[in-house]
C-alpha cells in the first residue's frame, strides 16, 4: 500500500516516506515554513505506523517538490469538476474517492500535485471531506449542493471582509447612528457591560469609551439599542425577573387548632400575596401569618432557592417572588375558604405590653379587607383592633420610637410603559396591621428567647436626635440622617427606632427569607424536631440577608429609574419642593410628588420648610440623576 518516496497525509498536512522499516515508515516533513525575511524552511523526520498516514496518490517524490507545486488554474479545474459530476445524477450527492476525483480536476496531473489538490479541495467551496473519513484515512469526497457552496461562500466573504466591517461599525457607533439589524452582533458585548454581567468591551474600548455599567448604557440609549423604558438594574444586581419556579408540595395533612370566629386580611387593593390577617376574641389578639414552613424543610431545594433570592422582588414591571407563584392559593391567607397559619396568641397587659405569646398551627376564617374598607369598620368590628394598635403606639412612644413620616409614593406602568407615580397614603388602618405585625415580632422574639430557641433578631442602636429639631418635613429629613443601621444577628437586643426591648420579624414568611427561617425554627420546636442550630442559622441568615439587600437596592434603584422614565415623558412637569436643609450656598430639597431629593442654589434666600416651584432641567438615566432647577 505505501512506497518509498511517496506522498502521504501525516496529521493532516504533507509528509512523503523516506524508508519503510517492517511495520514503521520513517516520513520526512515540513515542521516550519520559510520566512519572509529569508530564513529557510525546517524539515523534520518521524518514524510512524501505518495507521497514523494516509496515502495520497503521489509517488516518486520529495517533500520540497511536494509543497513547491502550485497551479493558478486549480480553482476552475475544481468547479469543472463540480459541474461534471452534478450533471450525472448517478454521482450527484454521493461520496468520490479523492483518486478518482483527483483524475477528474487534473487527469494530467503530476505526481508531486496530489496533496496541492487535496489541500485546494478540502479548503474550497465545491466538495466536502469528514473528520471522521479523514481520521480513519478514507479520503473520499461529497460534493455540496448549491444552496451550501452560496451559504459557505457568503460566510467566507463576511470573514474577508471582517476587518473592514467592523471599522465602519466603529465609524457609526462613534457617530451614534447604527444600521441596528446589522450591528447588533457587535452590541451583544455592550449589553453585558450595561447589565453587570463583564466589565471587558472590546467594542467600548476601541470607540474610546471607559468599560463602566453606566457608559455601555448610555451608548445603548443614544444609538437606539435600548429604550429609555429598559431597566437593567435587577440584572446588575445578580436577580431574576421572573418568580421561583419550584413548586412547593401541598400543605401536609396534620393537626391544627381551629381559631373560632374572623380574622382580618388587611391590604392595599392591588395586593396578590396577603399573608398576615389579625383578630381579637376579647381576650387575646392572634396574629396569624401564612404557613408555608409547613411544606418547606431546611437545606431543601426550594429552601436554598428562596435563600439565594433573600426576598421578593418588587419593582414597577411587577413582583418576582421569592416563592413559586403557584404556592399562593395554598399558603397565601383568604384565597381559600379555610386558610392555614403559624398563629401567634398574645395575651396583652393593661398598658399594651405582652404579658404572654404562644405560638400554634391553626386553620382560621380570614377575611380579606382593603385599607379603605376596614378604616370604615373602626368604630364597628374592627374598633377592639383599632384601640390596640393606638395603645401599642402610645407604649412605644413613651419607650422612645422613632415615628419618621417622609413622602412615598407608588409607582405603576401601563402596558405600554408609560408611568404613573401617585402619592402613598396612609390609612388609619394601615398603621393598625403595622401596630399589629410589630406586637408578633415582639412577641415571637420573648416566645424564642424564653424558649432557648436560635432565632434571628433586630436590633437597633438608639439615635442621637438633636433637641433642636425643626418642625415640619426639615425634622424628618434630619431624624433620618440620625438613624443607625438595624443589626439582624441571633443575639436579641433592643430596637430603639421601634421602642422595643427585643424584636424579631416572622410576619413575612413568603416574601422574606429571614422570616421563613424563622417560621422554620418555630415549627421545628412545635413539632419536638432537631432545631436548626446557631453556626447553620448564622450561615443561612448571612447569605439570604445578603440576598435581601440585593432586592432593596435594586427596588430602589429601579423606582428612581422609572421616575426619570416619568420625567423624560412629562417634559412639562412641574412640582413642589420643600427646603429641608442646607449645604453652602445650596438648599437640599425633598419633592413629596416623587419622593425624591434635590440639590440647588435657589434664586432666593429660603429657610426651612419653605417651598418653591421646581422643574427637570437635565435627566440622566444612565446614572440615575436629574438636575432640578426653580421655576
């Protein structure tokens, strides 16, 4: 089969036998071309076995003269070929010898021309050759149709032209005016940037722009890549804008305590998740929160994946939950006839404090109430909820909390993302059920603690509010900047924002995960289970913490992005701002209509809490900022 001074394929390129050795062939081939500056080439010689080469019908030759044959007219000859064999329709399609083939292209050729038009056919448009055939050395050809010659040929031209291509990308993306269909493929890179996933462009680098989050969304706004209604801010922040999607199992069968009489759901209009409701039997208060700990175990999957999340997400495009949105029906309290609840029974002391909170399953009639509706019933069924929450308040108060009321507002899209910021109100009612979900964290902080139960807790430093405080919306704004930043650890201490001596919070078990986990260590005591102990509670806080504050800053980020949205499409906005502080010769202002903050020079002296007509002068989305100015 093989010769000496014959052609051979040896790793895909030339080489030609030199000696044959029994079953070993010693080939001599070429391991570094010439140079251009005129350094020679270098031939190299191996001895190999026969299942290692291919042989090429050439023989009679050398190395040098194998890799020296060239011929201008190759590629023609090859297309001839093409032809001839697609007008026989017995051949079309069907795999050539490359021998046969060879004769076909050049039935004259000469024997140092093999490997030239084996190289030329395997490179080429016209034929194609396997991996596989040429790993196990069949050298045999199929010729492509047309459709694949024209798709191979239009990919080849655009690598050609590549190089010239992306320069005149670089010309309209310095210019801002992209053939957008066209240049996306390169914009790809941009986009990742803008949404925190690399901070390498090599794009951003070559147009001469710094490869921050901030530029690359910038460049998506001004070359019409992204809209203004694009909001990347959930993404840089690690988070899906979509809700969890494992499903929790159906509520288990087990004992529950059946709470006689209604207990009330109350919420905001729009809420989809209610998962506290409240009730009082004329001795004890019960709190009851949605149960969801009942079918979630420690370390489990979903467990880990509502760790990972930390919270639900709450952002103007809607809510991505912490838990799976089908979880709602059966774990959501007053979606169903008979709600399910880890229930807190506090018995109350004349001054409002807790004298003793207990902690069931229950199954409990809810009944689901809008804020509006329930300041309604204040003086009716919900007076005994009403004077409890004002007598809780007073204790508080005279404990030191700190009451702050600075402007909010909500924030809602349409279908076509136009924006709607309405001020937050505060019903009476509101203040009863926060009255209330306070009351349980109280109470579920004393009934861990006097159990010896690991528990997260709350806590907060007491602030240094200065005794000449001003009046009005300047007060809140300094009694902010006096706060200190809660601690959440599994010591209990006191929480003197909120004038309590221990704190913790259960009352948000599917949309937080420190309230889940704290659901789950409860349950696990109710049951006589192993209780999670401090070193793995410690761990798991940090990371669903962690996971937590990633929500917050993207929540807040998000709201001042849709409010600059706001801004971009009322141009002709006008509103509010009241002087709240002073820094130099500029005023710090609060506009309670977009709950944002301002700083300027006004045209006039001002003193606290005097208010003025303002304006956008410039908005910037991309690092969140806009310049208000006096009208």
């Amino acid at each position: 089969m093989f010769e000496k001074n014959q052609a051979v394929l040896y790793k895909k390129n030339a080489a030609v036998i030199t000696e044959i050795e029994g079953d070993k062939f010693a080939i001599k081939y070429c391991s570094a071309p010439a140079t251009d500056t005129g350094k020679a080439a270098k031939y190299d010689t191996v001895k190999v076995r026969a299942k290692d080469i291919a042989a090429l019908p050439s023989k009679n030759v050398t190395i040098e003269k194998v890799l020296a044959f060239g011929d201008e007219h190759a590629d023609a000859k090859i297309s001839e070929a093409w032809e001839l064999l697609q007008s026989d329709d017995s051949t079309a399609g069907q795999k050539i010898s490359f021998e046969e083939l060879l004769s076909l292209v050049d039935s004259a050729a000469k024997p140092e021309a093999a490997y030239f038009y084996f190289d030329k056919l395997r490179s080429g448009f016209e034929f194609s050759l396997s991996e596989d055939d040429l790993k196990n050395c069949a050298l045999a050809f199929v010729p492509r149709t047309q459709e694949e010659i024209a798709a191979l040929k239009s990919k080849a031209d655009l690598k050609a032209h590549e190089a010239e291509y992306y320069a005149a990308f670089l010309d309209r993306l310095k210019n801002r005016v992209l053939d957008l269909a066209a240049d996306s493929k390169f914009m790809g890179e941009v986009e990742a940037v803008a949404l925190g996933k690399t901070d390498k462009s090599k794009v951003m680098q070559d147009a001469g722009v710094a490869a921050t989050p901030e530029n690359a969304h910038k460049l998506l706004l001004d070359t019409g890549v992204w809209a203004i209604t694009k909001n990347p801010h959930p993404t840089r922040w690690g988070l899906s804008m979509k809700s969890a999607s494992l499903s929790l199992a159906a509520p288990p069968d087990e004992e529950r305590m059946e709470v006689p009489g209604i207990s009330y759901a109350i919420d905001n209009e729009w809420s989809a998740d209610p998962d506290d409701a409240v009730a009082f039997d004329g001795k004890y208060l019960w709190v009851h929160i949605a149960d969801p700990a009942s079918a979630i175990l420690p370390q489990s999957p979903i467990d880990k994946a509502a760790m990972d999340r930390g919270a639900t997400l709450y952002i103007p495009e809607g809510a991505a939950r912490m838990l799976c949105e089908d979880s709602l029906e059966d774990y959501a309290l007053g979606l169903t006839t008979k709600s399910r609840a880890l229930s807190f029974r506090i018995l109350l002391n004349a001054d409002g404090s807790i004298e003793e909170c207990q902690v069931f399953k229950t199954l409990v009639n809810v009944k689901r109430l809008t804020y509006q509706a329930a300041d309604g019933l204040k003086d009716g069924e919900l007076k005994d909820l009403f004077a409890i929450a004002a007598r809780n308040l007073e204790r508080r108060k005279n404990a030191g909390s700190v009451e702050i009321d600075l402007p909010e507002v909500h924030i809602t899209l349409d279908e076509n993302k136009k924006v709607f910021i309405e001020p937050e109100v505060h019903p009476q009612s509101a203040e009863v059920v926060r009255e209330m979900m306070l009351l349980a964290g109280e109470g579920a902080a004393r009934f861990a603690f006097a159990n010896k139960i690991p528990f997260v807790y709350v806590r907060q430093e007491s602030p240094d509010i200065p005794k000449d405080l001003p009046d009005g919306l300047a007060g809140e704004f300094k009694t902010v900047k006096c706060m200190h930043r809660r601690e959440v650890g599994l010591a209990p201490g006191p929480h003197a924002g909120l004038g309590l001596g221990m704190y913790s919070q259960v009352t948000s078990p599917l949309r937080r995960y420190g309230d889940l986990l704290c659901h789950e260590q409860l349950r696990a005591f109710l049951d006589g289970r192993d209780l999670i102990d401090k070193d793995a509670m410690l761990e798991r806080l940090s990371a669903g913490d962690e996971a937590a504050y990633a929500c917050k800053k993207a929540e807040r980020k998000s709201d001042l992005h849709w409010t600059l949205v706001y801004l971009l499409q009322n141009p002709d906005w006008t509103g509010e701002a009241v002087c709240v502080d002073f820094k130099g010769n500029e005023a710090v202002f609060m506009i309670p209509s977009l709950a944002q903050q301002t700083t300027f020079a006004p045209k006039n002296k001002l003193s606290l809490n005097d208010k003025i007509i303002v304006k956008a002068k410039s908005v910037d989305i991309p690092n969140l900022r806009a310049q208000f100015v006096e009208v």
